[in-house]
C-alpha cells in the first residue's frame, strides 16, 4: 500500500486522534494531503477542531479533578506552574486563546489551568474559539504549502509520494526532539 492509500484510507482517523494529542504536524500534513486531493480540507479542519477541543477540555477536566496529585507526578509540568499563573494574571483571555500556539504548552497548559481553577465555562468557550484558529490555520498553511510545491515544482504528482514521506519524516523528528527536550527540563 502507498502512502496516499494509508492517507486515504486512515486520514480521518489519524486526524482526529492526533489533533487530540498534540497535533500540528498531522494537521500540516493533513492540510497538504487536502491540497493533493487525497483528503477533503473542511472535514480536516472540522475534525482538527473537534479532536483538539476535546484534548484541550479532558486536559483541563484532568487538571481540576487530580492537578496537584498530577502536578507532583511530573516536574516538567510543575516547573510551568509560575509561568502559566503570571500569564493568566496579566492575559487571561487571550491566554487561553493562544494556549495551543505556545511552544510547549498545548498539553500542560490546560492541565495547570484547570488545577488553577480557572472557570470552567470561560475555558470551554474560549478554547473552542482557539480551536477552531488554530485548525484551520494550521490546515490551511499546509494546504498552502502543497500549492507552493506544485508551482515550483510543476507537475508535483510525481513527487507526491516522496513530499509526503518528507513531511512526515519532518513532522516525526520534530515530535521526537520537541519530546526529548521536554524530558530533558
């Protein structure tokens, strides 16, 4: 099977669960693969939103209910703590908004908000507002750089298989050195 065929058949899916967990680089890759008609950009971008809304909403739902025994589990996570309260004081809002754009912080943001005890309605609506920036955003920016490939490379067909192993042969050492130098703080 090629790899526009793993696209096609497990794209939706991969979508939804990466965008759960992290996600940037399986949107990036998604936007792209919409681009190269393997994939349909509003349905990328509609599952990016709901997978990362829930990601965000569990984390800070997890956050609330077990923060400081999560807090004392992970000292990477604990270190953030005084970082996210003096944000929070001085950017609430937009803050939250942004939480997903900020290096680092997409999972343990949430989850130290919620220990935080920041209101929980105000979260769930202003992340779904974030969410919904970011998925299309993202999706749109590797849609875009799909069509930057073609124009450059006329006829990019031939290339697709290999630009799409190069993305995610990118997007997967970019994941494993951003979550070796998270282990390593």
């Amino acid at each position: 099977m090629t790899i526009s065929g793993v696209v096609e058949q497990y794209g939706y899916i991969a979508v939804f669960v990466g965008t759960f967990l992290e996600g940037e680089t399986i949107l990036l890759f998604s936007g792209f693969a919409a681009q190269r008609g393997l994939m349909d950009l509003g349905t990328v971008m509609l599952l990016a939103f709901l997978g990362s809304t829930l990601g965000d909403q569990l984390f800070f739902l997890l956050g609330r209910r077990h923060g400081c025994r999560i807090l004392s589990k992970f000292p990477s996570l604990q270190k953030q703590v005084p970082r996210v309260e003096r944000l929070l004081a001085k950017y609430h809002s937009p803050l939250i908004l942004s939480i997903r754009f900020l290096y680092g912080m997409r999972v343990a943001g949430p989850i130290i908000m919620g220990a935080l005890k920041v209101d929980p309605l105000r979260f769930a609506i202003l992340n779904m507002i974030g969410a919904a920036i970011w998925a299309v955003l993202i999706a749109w920016l590797g849609y875009q750089f799909g069509n930057v490939l073609e124009s450059l490379l006329h006829g990019v067909k031939r290339f697709e298989e290999a630009a799409l192993i190069a993305i995610l042969c990118t997007g997967l050492t970019w994941a494993v050195v951003r979550h070796y130098n998270k282990k390593k703080q």
